[in-house]
C-alpha cells in the first residue's frame, strides 16, 4: 500500500518532488495550500507524514515551520537537500516578448529578480505556490501569463520551458525535513544528527555556555535559530541542530543541556543527509 504524504502545494512542486527523492517508491501526495493544512492532516491521521521546507541557502530560514514542529509537538524524522532550481514556462508558442505577466510565490520572484531586470515590460505578481500558478496556466489556457516552476511542473502541465535556471544565485539549495506524529525508531548507530529546542534566561553568557557543552561533547553545530516567546517579552527559544560521530557524546551532551536549559525538547533524532 502506497503511504499517503502530504505537501505544501501541488503535484509538480519542489515539495513533491522531495517526496519522490526522499521515499524512493511509489507514494500518494496530499496536496494542501499552506503548511497549517499539512500539519492538520497529519495530527487528524489523514496521511503518515508531512513534507516540509525549514531553510533556504538564499533566502534563510523558514521560521513559522520551526513553531509548527515545536508547537504541536511533531517529530523529525529525516531530511533531504533539494537542488532547486527555478523555470520560466509558459503555453507553448509564447514567447518572453508574448510574457506581460510572471505570477509566483514570493520566494521564487525574489530569487529570480535580477533576471527580470532585463524584461521591465513584464510585471512580477505574488501568488500562493509556484507549480499552482503552472496548472492554472494550463487549465485556463492562459495566454501572456508565465510562471516560475520546477520542470516536472512544465512536464505535468504541458507548458514550454522559455528560460532554465533564471535564479540569480546559481546553486540554490533547500533543506526539507519529514515530519511525523511520532519519532522514527532506527538504530543508534544510524543516528548522527538531532534538532532540538530549549529556551534560556535572559542573562550574560547562558547562550555561551551552551554552546560550550555542545563544543565539549563534541558536538557540531550547523544551525541555530532563535524565535521570540511571544508570552515572555525579550525571552527566546532556541531550535539547533547538531551532528556528532559518536550517539555516546550527543547523550551526554543532551543531559547536560537539559538540566542546564527550560523546556528543552528533542524535535528529532535521525540520519543526516547528503548535501
């Protein structure tokens, strides 16, 4: 039985693709508008997993995903880089001089700004999902109206590629994560990487000597994000992720921090992937 994942956005979209790359078989996607969507399918048992941008190489971070894993206490059970790389399409015989209008996400316009800088006859208009505007372009025969997508998009929707790779900054990576309600079980020794999530008193030096353990333990860390307390004004939360060699240091590691920290939370444990 193919497992059902649920997406932010629609078939052709770089979350649909991870979905393909990352389960390696056969899986039925659940298309929703906004990752709130794809949460709520997920806690009410509609699909097994969620599929979920948290950072971009360009743009940074995705901070409203780290409050939507954190919040309705989900688990990372895996992650996956995407080599993202934006299209311009549009039906086939138009052409960038037939193009009046690119309708986008607001990620996807921003990364490709500089290359619409030589077409100031053509107006960059917000939209909700970069593959949404694609089909629509499709189904309404939509004629002097491009979109920026994946090219499984052109393929889907049968839309001609006008320009590859329009987004100013060549390499363009995206970090998705896999989500579920509960955490993954796989062997220690597979697990070498962790995101976790605790809060720290407003006082000199309590993020030092945090950082200080995770050094000490041998601990590697490759992201850190801090997200106000909205009920605790100047107090944040802290969600990290570290790798390690050994799972014996990242134990360590972890109970030391959680003495030494609030509400301290491992959002998930699993095997890092390749960039």
């Amino acid at each position: 039985m193919n497992q059902t994942i649920a997406i932010q956005g629609i078939a052709g979209s770089f979350h649909h693709i991870v979905s393909q790359q990352y389960f390696k078989s056969q899986v039925h996607i659940l298309e929703c508008l906004t990752f709130n969507e794809a949460v709520q399918r997920l806690i009410s048992g509609k699909t097994e997993a969620v599929v979920m941008a948290l950072e971009n190489s360009i743009a940074g971070s995705i901070i409203p995903n780290y409050a939507l894993i954190d919040t309705h206490h989900l688990h990372i059970v895996g992650e996956h880089y995407l080599n993202v790389q934006h299209h311009l399409m549009a039906l086939p015989n138009q052409t960038i001089a037939d193009v009046k209008a690119v309708h986008s996400h607001p990620m996807a316009l921003l990364q490709c700004k500089e290359f619409f800088k030589n077409f100031p006859h053509i107006k960059l208009i917000e939209d909700k999902d970069t593959a949404e505007v694609a089909q629509r372009i499709q189904r309404k025969k939509l004629k002097g109206v491009a979109a920026i997508a994946s090219k499984l998009a052109a393929e889907l929707f049968a839309l001609n590629i006008l320009s590859e790779s329009i987004q100013t900054i060549k390499h363009n990576e995206t970090r998705f994560v896999i989500v579920k309600r509960a955490h993954q079980e796989i062997p220690e020794s597979e697990i070498n990487k962790a995101s976790l999530k605790f809060e720290l008193e407003h006082k000199k030096g309590s993020l030092a000597a945090m950082l200080n353990v995770m050094s000490d333990c041998k601990l590697n860390l490759t992201k850190i994000q801090s997200l106000p307390i909205i009920e605790t004004p100047w107090k944040y939360a802290f969600f990290v992720d570290v790798t390690f060699d050994a799972f014996e240091d990242y134990k360590k590691a972890i109970a030391i921090m959680a003495i030494m920290t609030e509400d301290f939370k491992i959002l998930g444990e699993y095997k890092k992937a390749h960039l």
